[in-house]
C-alpha cells in the first residue's frame, strides 16, 4: 500500500487467476500523479500478469511470460493460458478508463465433430495441439491464446482494433490451415472459420462482446471453405436470421415436412434411366420447395442430419413402390445418401439398418447407398461391420463426389465399394480452354476399371460432355442434360413419357470382368478378415 500521507491520483488492479479461475489475488498499481497506460504498458502488464500466474500456479517461473517458449518445442496446448484466465483478462481491459482497444478472434475448427468421432479422443487431441501450434504461429507475441471448447479457441490481439491489421492475422490463421493435417498415418483437412469482434470503446460487458464474437462466427462457419468474418449491424441481423431459421428446420424435421426428390441416373448411350438419386427437398408451407443449400447446413450445425437422412430414406423407400408400377418388372437402383452424422452414430446407423429391413423394394429394384470418401478413413469395427451388414442386404456402396475429398486406396479397394460417382465440378471442365480436366476424369475412369469399380459422371449439362463420357468408356450418369431432380408425381410423368419397354435394363454395376456372386464372396471373406 501507499505511504499514508501520499495522495493516490492513480490506481490500477489487475486480477491474477489460477488455471481453475479461482483468484490469487491481485497486482495493484499506484502513483501520485494521475497516469494513464497507453496501450503498449496496457499491453505489456497484460503480460506481467500472465507471467506472475504461471509463476503462482507452478507453471513457470515469475520472471518469463508463458509463451516465451516455442510452439515446437513444447506441446503448444501447455502455452496457451485457460479459458478463465483469459476472460479475466477481457474484464480487466473492459474496466480500464479510456477503453483501451482490443480484438477478439474466436476461431472453430469445423470438422472436429466427425474427426474425433472417426479417430477417437486421443488422436482427436493430438490434432488439436497442433491446431494451437498453428494458431500461435499466426499471432502476434502479444495475443493471448485460451482453448474456448473441445473445438473452439479464442485468441486476444491486446492494443489493437484496426481492422486491416486483424484481417491479415485471421488471413493468416487461414493460410496456415490449408496445409492439411497429419495424425498418426492419417492426413486430415480441416477448414478453419474465425468470428472477429472488436474493442473501438462500445463494449463495456464480457458476456457481449465474447456474444457477438460467436456471432459471427457462426456466419464464418456456413461457408464451405475456410472463412473469417467481422462483427457488425449485418452480421447480427444474418445471425438472428440464421437462428430463426435454424427453429424453423428443426420443427419441420420434427414434424416430417422434409420430403424427397429424384433425379434420373441414366444411360448416356441411350439416356433411359437406370434408377434415381434421392435428395432432400424442403416443402414449407404453402410456399415453394426450399433447396437443400438453405437446409442441409443448418441441419448438419445443428447435429439433425442423420434424422433427416432416415425421414428421406423412409419416404423414398415407401415412394418406390408407386415408381415401380410405372415401369413393372424394369430392374432399377434407389440410391440415397448418408451424411457423416450418422455414419458416425452407431444408433442411427442400426436404425438405417431396420430400415432396409423392413421396407422390401420392389421386385428388380436395388438399394444403394453414397458416402464422402472422408468416410472411408474410418478404420473402427463398428463401421466395417455395418458396411458388412449392408453388404449382407445386398445394398450397393458407392463413394459420392468422388475426386473432391481425401481417401486412401488401399482403403477403396480393401472396403466393399461398388463404385463411384465423379463430382460434377470435374465434368463440367470437360474441354474447358483455360484448365481442363480430360485426363484427370480419364485417369479416373482407368482407376475405376482397375478397381473394378462402376462410374457415374454427375453434373452433365451439354451435349459435348456426354458425347466426351461415351467416347471414354463411361456409362451411366445424371445431370440437367437428362432430367433434373423431381417430385414424386413428376418423376412418374418423366417414366411415363418415355415409353419404356419392359425388358430390364441392367442398373450400375461392376464390370463385367468379375461375376457377381465370386465379387461378393471375396468382399464378404475380405471384411470378415478385418472383424474380430
């Protein structure tokens, strides 16, 4: 304390926490003069702080700050301070006279869900050390770095509310997590979305600012790609936009508003279908059908696709039935698709599973599932022995978009995999001038007749294209060129129309070089094999 007869013009308290967000007490500073920290003292007490809890904590010694170690040196979760701690330290900065700035980036690593799902808990940890590596390797030595949730961090950027300088740290931060991730043998893409907020003086309370830096993460995290965004009057309005959304989406997968569309998969030699892809439509109200672009993320946000996998599934395989009466006796395949949320969840896919069993597709018909090739780097029992199970039913396992994902082909040629589906975003570079993409569809095409696998080209919109495809080698495909996705009573009037002959038409398999019945006993002994 000040000697009692000087007059304290200056006071200044900083909390000092212990990991677990109990105090330790406080440093306190006095002067007789009436002082004000500029932002680079504000700053660098920031940083005496953080360096006295570590010392108090058993973490450090008093006289380094926790970060002076290097990221590579040191596990980079055991450089970062805790989450208590650093809302500790927005508090104080919030407290201080003349609002010093300041920016928040609260940063997710979007697929942490299924990674973790997928790899287990200690390997899922594993790539979040190196996530806080990376991160740190992006900031400023000034920031503070806190871990929010399992799959979140947040970082503090002291000093500092220009809005040019924080974007080219979150650029940053994005830059250094385009290079794919390696775990154990596994290489793992993760994208990145950063929610920014900044301290310019308006914001007085914790809760708000860490609030609207959700935020905007939360408009970061819509987007495919890696993203960062601002918070500002547009993003609050999107994000309340966005919430009520996502209660609209979850009362109508509740009350089974959800319905399916099917789209022709055809022969490009004679463009008669060969079966249909289903996709999810959404029927609200009495407005128009909602695409599944509006949809299918704020299902996946919210851990609601594998429900609404199964609602489409179950309709599409009751829907089936009134399809078949319009081309009797025609053989044809029903392929749908499977979202990572319930390949992950053993509950679902049991569920998927008395699906099937339940609901016999008509004489001729076959089932067909599509999965993400990121499925395939599920290497537990628990998803061999329901490929297994599918595999018993005599459903079909394509790889769907392939080309645009991540998988190992020791993994597409040990698994039951029947074939794939090349992304349209490769068909529709077909002959394109400035980058083509004829000989990686054609190297596609010789992967598949090596494997022994069945291709269908998506996204054919041109007439050149399907020419291309019938040239190469390739035989079935689906896109706009032949019909787009349609409702139920459509998809009847287009079976109608085109006068189909009775005769069967041999829905997608494998070449022709292996029989049916060898193909499946091997695929059933090679699964066995890796069961114990």
């Amino acid at each position: 304390m000040p000697d009692s007869d000087q007059r304290v013009r200056f006071y200044a308290r900083y909390p000092l926490l212990a990991p677990s967000g109990h105090s330790l007490g406080a440093l306190c500073l006095y002067h007789p003069l009436p002082l004000s920290l500029d932002p680079r003292q504000t700053a660098g007490m920031s940083w005496l702080v953080l360096s006295l809890e570590a010392a108090l904590a058993g973490q450090g010694s008093g006289g380094s700050a926790p970060r002076q170690a290097s990221a590579d040196s040191l596990g980079a979760m055991n450089l970062l301070i805790s989450r208590d701690q650093l809302l500790g330290q927005i508090e104080a900065l919030l407290a201080e006279a003349g609002h010093p700035p300041f920016a928040l980036l609260r940063c997710e690593l979007k697929d942490y869900g299924s990674v973790s799902a997928t790899l287990g808990g200690r390997l899922a940890e594993v790539l979040m050390d190196e996530a806080a590596r990376r991160l740190i390797n992006a900031v400023p030595k000034s920031a503070l770095l806190a871990r929010f949730s399992d799959s979140q961090f947040i970082v503090l950027v002291p000093a500092v509310s220009d809005s040019d300088l924080i974007a080219t740290i979150a650029q940053r931060m994005l830059d250094l997590f385009n290079e794919p991730f390696r775990v154990a043998e596994h290489r793992v893409p993760l994208s990145l979305a950063v929610g920014i907020a900044l301290q310019d003086g308006d914001y007085t309370d914790v809760e708000e600012i860490v609030s609207d830096s959700n935020m905007a993460l939360r408009m970061a995290s819509r987007q495919i790609q890696s993203q960062y965004r601002f918070f500002d009057l547009e993003t609050r309005r999107l994000a309340q936009e966005s919430y009520a959304l996502e209660a609209e989406v979850r009362l109508a997968i509740a009350q089974k508003e959800m319905v399916p569309f099917f789209q022709p998969i055809v022969d490009l030699t004679t463009a008669e279908p060969v079966g249909f892809e289903v996709l999810a439509r959404w029927r609200r109200g009495h407005g128009p059908v909602v695409p599944p672009a509006v949809f299918v993320p704020v299902a996946k946000a919210t851990g609601l696709s594998a429900e609404l996998d199964l609602q489409i599934i179950e309709r599409a395989l009751e829907d089936a039935a009134t399809l078949a009466r319009v081309v009797p006796w025609r053989a044809m395949v029903l392929s749908v698709n499977l979202s990572a949320n319930l390949l992950d969840d053993d509950l679902m896919r049991q569920r998927l599973l008395q699906l099937i069993d339940t609901h016999a597709l008509p004489m001729g018909w076959q089932f067909q599932i599509e999965i993400l090739e990121e499925s395939l780097q599920d290497a537990t029992t628990g998803f061999e022995a329901f490929l297994m199970q599918l595999v018993e039913r005599r459903v079909r396992i394509t790889i769907d978009d392939f080309g645009t994902g991540y998988s190992s082909l020791s993994r597409l040629s040990s698994l039951p995999i029947n074939g794939f589906k090349i992304d349209m975003s490769f068909v529709q570079l077909l002959d394109d001038p400035q980058r083509p993409s004829n000989k990686l569809v054609a190297t596609m095409g010789a992967l598949a007749d090596d494997l022994d696998l069945s291709t269908t080209a998506e996204g054919v919109e041109t007439e050149p294209q399907r020419a291309w495809l019938v040239e190469h080698g390739f035989r079935f495909s689906q896109g706009f060129l032949f019909a787009p996705p349609m409702s139920l009573r459509e998809s009847m009037h287009y079976l109608e129309s085109l006068h189909l002959r009775s005769a069967a038409i041999v829905p997608p398999e494998p070449s022709s070089s292996s029989r049916p019945d060898s193909r499946w006993q091997r695929l059933m002994s090679r699964l066995r094999s890796r069961l114990p």
